[in-house]
C-alpha cells in the first residue's frame, strides 16, 4: 500500500507471481482516502473473478463440490533495522526514535482495516551497509 500526494487517488496493480495461485496486489491510495484495504481487497478480487484471471473456489474436494471459496490471507511486510547495519549516531538516535513511535501507534493490520485471524506479519531486515565479506575457515 502505497499512499500518495493526490488526496482522492484509488488505483492499483496486481502482478501475477504464480499463475492461478499466488498474486501482489499494490493500491495506491491518496492520503485523503480511508484505507479500508479488506473492502478494496474484495473489489480486486470480484473483478479477477470476472475477468477469469483467477477461481477462487476451494481445491479441496469436499468445499469445491459445493463451490464454497478458498482462504485468504493477508501478509503485512514489516522493516526491520537489521543489527548488523553500520549506523552513526545521528542516525542511530533517529532509527531509535522510530522504534518507538511504531511501538506507541496503531499497527498496520489494524490502521489498515484487517481482520488479525487473515494476517501473517513478515519481517524483513533493512541493511542500511552491506557487510564485508568473511573470512571463515571450515573444520571437520
């Protein structure tokens, strides 16, 4: 979810990563517009379902006989400053401080209108350095 400096922009963009099974879908929305993305997340999919793009009935036997739809989840990827991330103190002081007004706000499952039951959160280290290579010498 991207937000951006249009305050009414409703768009997005679905990439399809595995055909029939696994897609992206990135909304841009403007800052003015209410990120309801379960309610948005709905639409895309009842318009791939038009499209024929996607089947979103059940591959177990026993839920396709009755055509009732598969699960869906939602995956939230969090940054994360990774430990190893060579920082001033500047930089440091500011990160920190950015630690702890994620740790004071609403999360993003929840500013985002999820349902928790739906999401998976992942995190992602951020490398601010790339490490130097390492010498390491393997024993038996």
């Amino acid at each position: 979810m991207d937000v951006t400096d249009e305050p009414y922009t409703m768009e997005y963009e679905v990439d399809q990563m595995i055909s029939g099974k696994l897609f992206r879908t990135d909304f841009r929305l403007g800052f003015r517009v209410e990120q309801r993305i379960s309610v948005l997340f709905r639409k895309v999919v009842e318009e791939l379902v038009n499209n024929g793009e996607v089947d979103i009935v059940s591959q177990y036997p026993s839920l396709k006989a009755k055509s009732i739809p598969g699960d869906f989840r939602f995956v939230v990827i969090e940054k994360i400053l990774a430990n190893t991330s060579g920082l001033n103190f500047l930089d440091w002081i500011t990160a920190s401080c950015h630690r702890l007004l994620k740790l004071l706000s609403i999360s993003e499952t929840r500013g985002f209108g999820l349902d928790s039951s739906s999401v998976s959160t992942e995190k992602v280290p951020l490398m601010v350095e790339v490490p130097h290579s390492v010498d390491i010498k393997r024993v038996k």
